[in-house]
C-alpha cells in the first residue's frame, strides 16, 4: 500500500505542464472582494454608480471643456483659418465643447482618449470621439503600433497606421507600467470607490430595515411563564404594526403589560465611524482626480482658506494641465494632416478663474523696462509681431 513512495527506475514521462507550475500558490480564503478593474467596469461603479466619482469627472471635463483656445503660429494668432473651422464645429452632431468633454471624460474614465479624422487628405473634414473601451491597440513586432482596432460587437474595424498621418489620434495619460495605454484616475481611486459604494449600500440596507430600531420589548415572564404563548407574540406584534409604526404614530406612548420591559439602543461607536469612513473615501477620490474635496462639497477638508482660493488651484494643478496636454497632442496630429506648423493652446487670458493672477502678470511683465516688446509678448505666450506690425 505504500509502492507510491518507492522510487520509480522506468523513464519519466514527457512533461508538458509549464515550467512556472510549481511557482503558482493556491488562492486562499479571506481576501477583500474589490471589484472588477476594467474600464467597462470602473465606468459603471465608479462613474455612473458613485456621486463623488461622477461630479469629479463631470467638472473637470466641462471646466476643461470650456477653456477657450486659440491657434497660433509662429508669426501670427489666427482669427480664421480651416482648422478654427474646424474644432469649432467637429462633426454635425458636437461643437467644439461637446467634443472635448467627450474627450477629456475618456481620458479621465479609462487613462486613454482616441480621436478620429475623417475626409481626404489635408485639414479633416469632421473629427469624431471614439469610446476607449472599444479600442485596442495592434503592436508590431518592434512594438510600435501598426494599427488600431474598433470594436463594436461582433464587428470590427481597422485603422492601420501605413506611411501617411495617423487617422487615429492616441491621447494617453502616464502609465509607469504600460507601453501603449495610460492609467487612469478612476483606477487610482478604485479601492475608494469600492470603500464609498460599500459605505453607501451599508447605509440604504439600514434604511431599508427601517434604519436601527430605537429600543427592544424584553420579555421577562410572568406567573411562572419562561416564553409569551403564540397569540400573545401574534397580538403583540399586530399592535406594533398598527398603533406604533409610519409617520402618524411617530412619539405615540406605547402601554406595556406584565412581564414586558422596553430597553433603548443607540448607534454603536464602531457605526458613528462608518460615516467618518464614507467621507474619508469620498476625499481619496477627489484628491485621486485633482479636484479639491471643498469644491465637491465634502466635509472636513482645510487645505484652503476659501472656495476661491481652491477654485484657483483647481484650475492651476489640474484642468490647465490637462488641456495643455490634450491640445498640444491634437494640435500635433492637426498639422500633419494640414501640413504647417500651427498650435492650438489655451487663451489663459479668457479663463474667469485666473483673472487675477494674469493681472498681476501683465503688469509685472509691462511694467519690465529692461525687457523688449518681443521678449514680453514670448513671456505672455504670443506670437512674435511681424517687422512693421502694431500687434
């Protein structure tokens, strides 16, 4: 009974399992159950199924979204041109504020945003938003990508990147760990995301149990009876439900018979926490996606002194960034396909929210004797006035 300990002499067998077979431990039991991490899946737990992750995305997309550009090169900004023309009105379904909130929203959901050309070669004649979530990248052996591919259920379309300019546009946040997609905001903030939700479906099961009950009958016995009897529990309970519960019994005094005694319960200190907890989420959530929690509306923050000084820095760290990024990355894909040099930025100087810093710098930079006209105009981000020009 013990021959399978022996040492067998016959030639072993051929392997075919992996190599790494014996590295792989057995999952154990106990583990924290978060909650899917793929794009599909953070849109919906983390977008559209939690408050602070929605008002989060939404405000930075809209505020980024109605940043007013501007097109310049480096002689002169432009007033008209075909590419004005065209961000101002994209496609026949957006204008210039509907696309870039789709676009800023992709990038902040999934870490990736992809913007289509569509026309003849030259200034495209629509530019579309494609979902990230139906996107893969195709790499080549050297690892570059050689294409892109849309999925739509069971279809699927290519775009190959050959000799000519990209159809595709890649917008892509910074991801240590990935070659081709970026990480996302949302990603960062899942473990909070799941936090808060938890917090939240905690809360709506309490309120569905008619929240904590305010005090419990104990029944003490009487006349030598160690348990109520069938028709008395039945006639106690029909009496709570008629007389003591809904919003027309509220405060009504209840009269208790023999043998009954009413004892009070309160919350826990351990259930006064849980709502420190939610709130202590909802803040890593907002701090995940630059957005000060004061302007969220989240309580115990003090990072600033004011609204207007936390409105400031949200503009400043977070949305001039982004927009920087996203439109030096499509102005870049623009000139290629028109074939000139040309740069779609911001107009700092049209943003409400830094009015006053922009004063304070005009100023400073007018008020310097010791700078030329050209060099001021290079500090405030203008173009170079051509020789005769008056601006």
């Amino acid at each position: 009974m013990f021959d399978f300990l022996r040492r067998k002499t016959e030639a072993a067998p051929e392997h075919k399992a992996s190599a790494t077979g014996g590295l792989m431990a057995l999952a154990g039991s106990g583990r924290v159950a978060w909650s899917p991490r793929d794009t599909v899946s953070l849109t919906k737990t983390g977008f559209a199924g939690n408050p602070v992750g929605f008002r989060a995305v939404k405000l930075i997309a809209e505020a980024a979204a109605a940043v007013p550009l501007v097109l310049q090169d480096a002689q002169q900004r432009y007033d008209s041109h075909p590419m004005l023309s065209l961000v101002r009105r994209p496609n026949p379904a957006q204008g210039r504020a509907e696309l870039f909130e789709a676009l800023y929203g992709q990038l902040l959901l999934s870490g990736d945003a992809y913007l289509e050309a569509v026309g003849d070669p030259g200034v495209p004649l629509e530019l579309h938003v494609l979902r990230s979530d139906r996107m893969s990248l195709v790499p080549g052996a050297d690892g570059w990508p050689v294409a892109y591919e849309y999925r739509v259920g069971g279809r699927k379309h290519r775009f190959d990147l050959g000799a000519g300019v990209s159809p595709i546009c890649h917008v892509k946040a910074f991801h240590p760990q990935d070659d081709h997609y970026g990480l996302s905001p949302m990603q960062a903030a899942a473990q909070a995301l799941d936090v808060h939700n938890s917090a939240s479906r905690w809360s709506k099961a309490l309120l569905d149990n008619a929240a904590r009950p305010s005090g419990a009958l104990v029944w003490r016995g009487v006349d030598g009876q160690s348990a109520m009897s069938a028709d008395q529990y039945q006639r106690l309970q029909d009496e709570m439900e008629s007389y003591h519960q809904g919003a027309r019994n509220a405060g009504r005094p209840m009269l208790l018979e023999g043998g009954l005694d009413w004892k009070p319960m309160g919350f826990s200190p351990s259930d006064m926490e849980f709502q420190k907890t939610k709130e202590a989420a909802a803040r890593e959530i907002a701090v995940a996606f630059g957005v000060p929690p004061m302007i969220l509306g989240i309580p115990g923050d003090a990072t600033y002194a004011n609204y207007a000084e936390a409105h400031r820095a949200f503009y400043r760290l977070t949305v001039l960034p982004l927009v920087s990024k996203v439109t030096a990355t499509v102005s870049d894909w623009l000139s290629d396909h028109a074939g000139e040099a040309i740069e779609l930025k911001a107009d700092l100087d049209q943003v409400p929210a830094l009015a006053a810093e922009r004063e304070s710098q005009w100023k400073r930079i007018s008020e310097a004797s010791f700078l030329t006209e050209a060099e001021k105009r290079a500090l405030l981000g203008l173009p170079a006035l051509e020789v005769g020009g008056n601006g």
